[in-house]
C-alpha cells in the first residue's frame, strides 16, 4: 500500500479552452478497455464492459491516459507509469472527504463533493486527487505540452515522506518546482498516508 500524495491541479485559461480540457480529461471506454480485460481476466467473475466502466470511471473526472496513453505492448507498466505519469497509478477520486472551495470561498462545497474532485468555473478548474507516492508532475507536463493556451499549476503534499512543493508549467513545459512545508499545503485532515 503506498503512502498517498494529495494533489490540487488548477487549470486556467479561456471558456472554450477549458471546455475542450474538460471533455479530454475524462476516462473513455476505450482508455480503459485494457485495465477491464486484465481486471477480468483475474476475476471469477466478470461484469460486462460498460457496467465495470460506470461502476469504476463514470464520475471520474481526469485521467493521466487522456494525456500519455500507456502502449498496450508496454509489459513493466509501473517502471513505464512512474517515467511518463510521475506516478504509478493513475488519478485517485476515491476519497469521500474530498471538497474543494474557490479562493474566494464562494464554491457551493456539496456540489464539489458530487462532482467526485472537480470545480469548475468558466476560466477555472481545480481538480483535487491522490497519487501514490509521488505528484503526477511528467503527466502534466504532458497536458501543458498538448494545450499550449492553459496555465497549470500543481501543489502536492506527501505527510508520510514530508514533502511538499508547488509546480507551475506552461509554455508547453514545466516552468517552476518550489519546495513548501507539508503544514504550508495540507490541512490537518489531509495528514494521513
């Protein structure tokens, strides 16, 4: 089990910019069409594709395989994961504390929790996840390299290996990585790993 890097991913840029991001970022049937075939092919028992999808991706709002799709040849995925995602697994909205408020404090926080990890606003998203161990920095420069016209900017904190830090990328390319406090980015109910 690995020790859990909280990530926020702000995204900035115009309306229809961010509507396009919008609509890449989601898992598709066919993303992870590979994920269902390994999964089922452990599994007794196997649910229909479509099912498995909805039941595990359909609220899921950002996918790294949007960005940098792993090659279905690829056999060491988690050597090939950490170099081209930064991490081994991919987003994680699975936790149900998860709520996120815009800086001014006026974002509706129940609508945040429904929306699994997300806020969004016509020139603005801020998606909240976990990674394991490390934050998915090669993933977004993959996105900043593919959508030249948006600013990304990550902050990520580790409490189990006390790291923490704040990366800006744009221009196509990762432009700023400063290290912060653990205490400067997380707040004390994120302080588990």
């Amino acid at each position: 089990m690995p020790n859990w890097c909280h990530n926020v991913l702000t995204v900035t840029g115009s309306a229809a910019e961010i509507s396009a991001f919008v609509e890449r970022a989601r898992p598709t049937l066919e993303l992870k069409r590979k994920e269902y075939e390994e999964t089922a092919a452990q599994s007794k028992t196997k649910p229909p594709l479509d099912q498995w999808f909805r039941e595990n991706y359909g609220s899921q709002p950002l996918t790294f395989q949007a960005f940098v799709p792993q090659p279905p040849e690829v056999s060491d995925w988690y050597s090939w994961r950490c170099e081209h995602w930064g991490t081994k697994w991919d987003a994680s909205f699975d936790n149900p504390g998860i709520a996120l408020a815009a800086e001014d404090s006026t974002a509706d926080l129940d609508a945040s929790l429904q929306a699994n990890g997300l806020l969004r606003t016509p020139t603005v998203l801020v998606y909240r996840f976990e990674t394991a161990w490390t934050p998915p920095t090669e993933a977004v420069v993959a996105m900043a390299a593919q959508h030249p016209e948006l600013e990304f900017r990550l902050r990520y904190g580790q409490p189990g290996e006390g790291f923490a830090g704040e990366a800006t990328f744009s221009d196509r390319k990762l432009q700023q990585d400063i290290e912060l406090e653990v205490e400067d980015v997380l707040a004390p109910e994120e302080m588990w790993f």
